[in-house]
C-alpha cells in the first residue's frame, strides 16, 4: 500500500480527481475473501505458493526485493561497507515470514554462511519500522516497491548489503469471470507500468 499502490492511486487521482478509491488491509488468505465479497475489485498481494486458488486469476508482476536499512543516527548507517555478519547481533525488527526460511533475510544469512540470528520484535508495521528506526538503534527491512514509490524519508538509510528476492512474486489478483469498473482496470494497467519499473532495477 506505501509502495506501487500509492503511486498508481496517486497518478489516477491526478487525472480523474473526482474518482473515489476504497482499499482494504488484509493477509494472502483475507485477499481473496474480500474479492469474492465484492469489497475489492483488484488485490496485489505477494504469491505464497504456486498453487492458485481456482476462483482467482493471478497476473505476476514483479519479484520483491527487501532492502536492509537503519536510522541515519545508526552507526551502522555510518559504514562505506557492511556485511551480513555485521549485524548478526544488530536489534533486528523483521514480520514473522522475513525471518523464517525461504523469507530473504534467512536465506542471506544461510548463504553467507551464518545462522538467523535472534529477531529482537516481529511487526507487520511499516509505521512501527519507521518509528523505531527513528528512536532507537534498531536494523530492519523494507520493500525496494517502498523505497522506490513511497515517501522519501531522511532518517533511514539503506546499507549497502544485498539480498536475495523473495521466491514467489508480487501479484495482482481477480477474481474469475468478472467484470471490472474501468476505474479497476485504469488501476490495474497503472500496476502494469509502474512494474516495468521494478522489473528494469
């Protein structure tokens, strides 16, 4: 919602001001509920298997990268170079499937060689992330979507440490044999666009 949502509801709001937008906050097994209650027309969420739901169609869009960051008053932010050893014993904020196997910051520190090290507050909440990264020395992660379309924030700083994608990829979800408002489909084709983006780095 921070990252390629907002950018695409804010490049229609310019163009059509008059239009009306309803979103809805859920998890993968929410998403489809809400499609089928007709309280949503379209749902990105991030694929979690490959099995889709035979109700829904998926459309892949991109592959999520997540990027390691701290507080500008971090001393880590302070560093020209980091490794993952580096913050094997940083206070980590991370939700629940980032630091589990197969979730990106598991699997770098499995490829380096290093076991996850202890995760010091598990939170779905970017604001909360946000919040702490700005009072205390914490170490979290957050979307490369986020940091591309979402608000530039000055206390956060990205280190410069690389990890691998997540394995399944961002999708835009409907549900089958429906018909869609243009409005929907004017907010898909931005989706569209805006993932070219992601996908050209």
């Amino acid at each position: 919602m921070t990252g390629i949502a907002s950018a695409a509801i804010t490049e229609l709001a310019e163009l059509h001001p008059r239009l009306v937008f309803r979103t809805e906050l859920g998890n993968r097994h929410m998403q489809p509920q809400f499609l089928r209650g007709r309280q949503c027309e379209v749902s990105l969420t991030r694929r979690v298997s490959d099995l889709c739901e035979p109700d829904m169609e998926e459309q892949p869009l991109f592959h999520e990268r997540l990027l390691v960051v701290a507080g500008a008053d971090n001393p880590l932010a302070r560093r020209r170079k980091s490794v993952l050893r580096d913050l094997a014993d940083a206070s980590w904020v991370l939700a629940p499937h980032e630091a589990e196997a197969g979730g990106p910051v598991f699997e770098g520190f499995r490829d380096a060689g290093f076991a996850m090290p202890q995760v010091s507050i598990l939170s779905y909440s970017l604001s909360l992330r946000y919040s702490l990264l700005l009072k205390g020395p914490y170490v979290t992660c957050i979307p490369a979507s986020v940091m591309r379309f979402g608000p530039k924030l000055g206390f956060i700083k990205v280190l410069p440490i690389e990890l691998p994608p997540w394995q399944q990829p961002t999708v835009m979800m409907t549900l089958k044999d429906r018909s869609r408002s243009p409005a929907a489909e004017a907010f898909m084709d931005r989706i569209r666009s805006l993932s070219v983006q992601m996908n050209s780095g």
